[in-house]
C-alpha cells in the first residue's frame, strides 16, 4: 500500500489543501519540539549545576507546551474537514461516473456492495486522514530537525539515531505487507456479508413462504463469522505490529542513552548538552513509531479508496459532445448491422441487427427471451456501445451527440421501473417537473391508471404498489414527457385486458414514435409493425 496515493491527491481538492496545511503544522511542531527539550535541559542543567531561578524557563515551557496543543487541535480540524471533503467529494464522483456508465454497468455490480462501499466504506477514510496522514507529515519533517539539532552537541548519538532510525520503516513495510492483504480479505468479507444481508432481506417474503427462512439463518452467521475472522486477524497483526515498533524503538533510544552516559561519565559531554540528546532521542522516533500505530487504523479506509478508484477508472463510452441532435419527431432512425458482445460472454447478444423506425409508428420488436430485444433499446439510448454497426439519425451517428442532449428524445420504460419514495404524483412528474395535477391525472387515464390516487405513498422500490400498478405510473410518467420517442420494454405485462386496451389507444393516438418490446398478442396486434430479433431479416405485420 502507497503511503499517500497520488490519486486521493488528483481527484479531491480538499486532500491537497490537508497535506499542506499538514506539511506546515509539522514544521511548526518540530520547531517547538526542539525548543522544549532546549529549554527542559536549559533549567534541569542550571538547578543541578548553578542552583539558578528556573521561571523564566519554565514560562517558556508553558508557551511552548500551549503552542504544541494549539497545533494538535488545528491539526484535528484540519483532518476532520478533510475527511469529509475527501469524502463528499469521491461519493459525488462515484454517483456521476456510475450514472454516466450507466444501467448496463451497473447491473453487473453489487448493489449492496456499491452501498456499503459508498457509507461504511468511504467512513473509514476518517483515521486515514485524521490520524495516519498528519504522522506521516511529522514522520519527514520532525526526526530531520531533531537528529539535525543533536549533531551541533553530539554527533555520535546523532549518528546512532541516523543509523538505528531506517529499522522502522523497513519493520513497517514489512508489517504492511500482511495488513494489506489482511485488509483487503476484510473489505471482501464486509462486502459479502452486505450482499448476502441485503439478499436475504429482499427475498423474506419468498423465504417465509416457501419455509427457508430459518435455513438462512446459518448462512448468515457463516458470512457475519468470516467478516468476524477477518476483522480478529486485522486486529492481531496490529497489536503483534505495535509491540515490534515499540521494542525497536525502546532499544534504539536505549541505546543512545547508554553512549551518552558513557560520554557524560568521562567528562566528554557536558551535562546540558547530554539532557537534549537524552529528551531529543524519543522524539526523533517518536512520529515513525505513531505511522506504525496508526497505519492499522486507516488501512480499511485506504482498501475501500482503492476500491473508488477502481469504479472511477472504469472507462467511459466513447460519445460526442454535438449538441444539435436532429428532431426525432420528424427524422427517422436507422440501425445498420448492430452487432453486440457483452464482457464475458462468447456469443452476441445481438448480432448483426438492423431497423428503420419512422416518425410516428408503433414497432413491435419480438423474438425468444435472450434473442436482444432489451438490448436494442440499451442501444438506442447509449447505454451500450456496439462492437460493430451504428445509430444513425438525420445522416449522423448516434455517438457524435452528447448523450445527455440525445436521450431528452427518448422516453424509457424498462422491464423493472424504476420508481422513488413520495407519492404516484412525484413520480409521474419526474417525467415532467412543471405538470399540473390535472396533466398527470390524464397521463394515469392514458396508462390505464385513472383510480390510482395522486397522494397515495410509494415506498422503496415502488412498494405499497402492485407489480402492474408500478408499470402503470412508469408507462403514465414516460407518456407525459415531451421526448418524441417512446422506448417500451413489455409495458402491459401485469394488466388486465381492459387496461391493456386502455394502454394500446393511449399510445396509438400520442402521435409518438413507439418502439416496444412484445409477447402479448394484443399488443403485438396492435403495433404497425412488428420485428423479429434474432433474424436477420424484418417481418411486416
């Protein structure tokens, strides 16, 4: 593990200005640090040797030791807001790279995973940047000062310093080694015991139903055990760690104190000079010993950066930025020979595809489940990028427009809808933030929802809905927009018939362009066209 990685440094501003402010706190705390062992020696010196007044020192310990809080505190806060800019900052970049790569990425991730990574996971930033990075700052620029300000007194305990002080971070980075693994397993196991919560919770109602809850019950306790382990073995490497560094430390200091003596009883060092040292050798290793300590504390919040880093550096698909993207209510669409290979997989989701959508038709695209249907819509809304083949619109590939002004044409109803908590009239007018109840009234009667309350509550993921009342608000929310072109993935599934008859007239008389994937025969029936996915050649209806 990287003791700063540069990329916390280019990708949040907020670590930039810490690591500064950090460099000059630990300028200031080494000065002082020299200056109390100055002074400390100073008055012990001359009340053995001369019987002097010692209140002019000790005003100035007094200062000093205020001045040396005074930094701690800064250095806290300066840490503390860090953290949570640091933080603030990764989760919004995470959040907008996620979106930017959209539902297709995001469905090969764990969502559980993706949470926990983004709350839990991120939080443990905080002793990174409140405790292991203001050491490190202390660890180059305090043990320079001091070993530099015992060679104007005694050059030999400085040279034992020099000498004995690499054995610390030769130890550490051998010490880091094993907690970077042991770290890692524990980010893994916290992030499966997450998923497996998450799956669990989700699925109850199938489990009860079905008598295998109280099954679940040991394979939870399995996976919290293995989260358990790993944490325990974290801990351990961290407490065998510490008592290495402190007893190599303890012996190096000891060392020094035994030559000074020496040098003191044959009358070689004087008595004030021999104090500095002797007060100086702890704190020259002092802040390597504190790194040591506290690289256990942040190393879970550096394995779940890495694990930002990694969503973060998850190429884009290569788009344009035009912004005058043809009218689609008067330009046709064209896919020429839409070939489509997911990672991971050996044969094409689609291979080969090719479609005209005119202004104003309804297209029915058919086929077996798996032939890629969904995907020709991912397609056309920029989610997926074709190994071969092309959008075309108005004589311009899709790719050369910048994809947010591209999808403002299109109107998405996917298999699963997406719906938030509030009310069905907040999430009808998501579609269209500025529509009057009465314009979402009309969009529910279109969808075939007219006895479905505005102020009714939606829960997480669309509970306190039915499964086909859920479709309804999403098929009334994708009607109210203004996008000329409707993308549908099998959007009467769960109605009855008579609210599939509503839905076919809504959309035969919205004068939009309608592209839906069908079963259903009175929907196949109803469309001006139909096409077959997973034949090359388009069969009319």
């Amino acid at each position: 593990m990287k003791p700063l990685d540069p990329r916390l440094l280019k990708r949040a501003r907020g670590a930039r200005v810490f690591l500064a402010a950090s460099v000059l706190i630990g300028v200031a705390s080494g000065v002082l640090i020299v200056v109390q062992a100055v002074l400390l020696a100073h008055g012990i010196a001359g009340v053995v040797l001369r019987g002097s007044e010692v209140s002019a020192v000790a005003w100035g310990l007094i200062a000093v030791v205020v001045g040396r809080a005074l930094l701690v505190w800064g250095q806290e806060v300066v840490a503390q807001r860090a953290a949570a800019a640091v933080k603030s900052t990764l989760r919004r970049q995470v959040l907008e790279h996620s979106l930017k790569l959209g539902p297709v990425w995001l469905s090969s991730e764990r969502s559980s995973a993706l949470t926990t990574l983004l709350t839990k996971g991120l939080d443990d930033l905080d002793p990174y940047f409140a405790r292991y990075l203001p050491q490190l700052v202390l660890a180059s620029t305090v043990p320079a000062g001091v070993i530099g300000w015992m060679a104007t007194g005694d050059l030999i305990a400085a040279g034992t310093v020099l000498v004995t002080l690499p054995l610390i971070p030769i130890f550490m980075a051998l010490i880091g080694w094993v907690t970077q693994a042991r770290s890692r397993r524990r980010q893994h196991a916290l992030a499966v015991l997450a998923h497996h919560f998450a799956d669990v919770v989700g699925g109850l109602t199938t489990l009860k139903l079905f008598g295998r809850a109280k099954a679940q019950e040991s394979a939870v306790r399995r996976v919290t055990d293995r989260h358990r382990a790993a944490s325990m073995g974290s801990l351990r490497v961290a407490f065998l760690s510490s008592f290495a560094l402190e007893l190599l430390a303890s012996l190096s200091v000891a060392l020094v104190a035994v030559g000074v003596g020496l040098r003191l009883v044959d009358g070689n060092l004087g008595l004030e000079t021999a104090l500095m040292v002797l007060i100086l050798a702890p704190e020259a290793y002092l802040p390597l010993r504190q790194v040591g300590l506290q690289f256990h504390a942040s190393a879970d919040g550096v394995a779940a950066s890495e694990e930002v880093f990694r969503v973060l550096e998850t190429p884009l698909p290569e788009r344009g930025d035009r912004a005058d993207v043809p009218d689609l209510r008067v330009t046709p669409l064209h896919l020429y020979d839409v070939t489509v290979t997911y990672p991971g997989r050996d044969e094409p989701a689609l291979d080969g595809f090719d479609l005209e959508l005119r202004p104003g038709e309804v297209v029915a695209l058919t086929g077996p489940s798996g032939a890629g249907k969904s995907t020709v819509l991912a397609v056309l809304l920029g989610f997926v990028m074709p190994q071969r083949g092309v959008v075309v619109a108005g004589g311009s590939a899709a790719d050369e427009f910048d994809p947010v002004e591209w999808r403002r044409q299109f109107a998405w109803v996917p298999q699963r809808p997406g719906l938030r908590m509030g009310t069905v009239a907040d999430n009808v007018r998501l579609g269209r933030p500025e529509a009057s109840d009465d314009e979402i009234r009309l969009a529910l009667l279109s969808a075939g929802a007219a006895g479905l309350p505005l102020d009714k509550l939606v829960g997480e993921e669309g509970q306190q809905l039915s499964g086909g009342q859920q479709r309804r608000v999403a098929l009334a929310r994708a009607l109210l927009t203004d996008a000329p072109v409707l993308l549908l993935d099998e959007p009467t599934a769960g109605l009855d018939a008579d609210a599939e008859a509503a839905v076919i007239t809504a959309l035969r008389s919205s004068g939009k362009t309608v592209l839906m994937v069908a079963h259903r025969p009175a929907l196949i029936a109803s469309a001006d066209r139909t096409v077959t996915v997973g034949a090359r050649e388009l069969v009319n209806a």
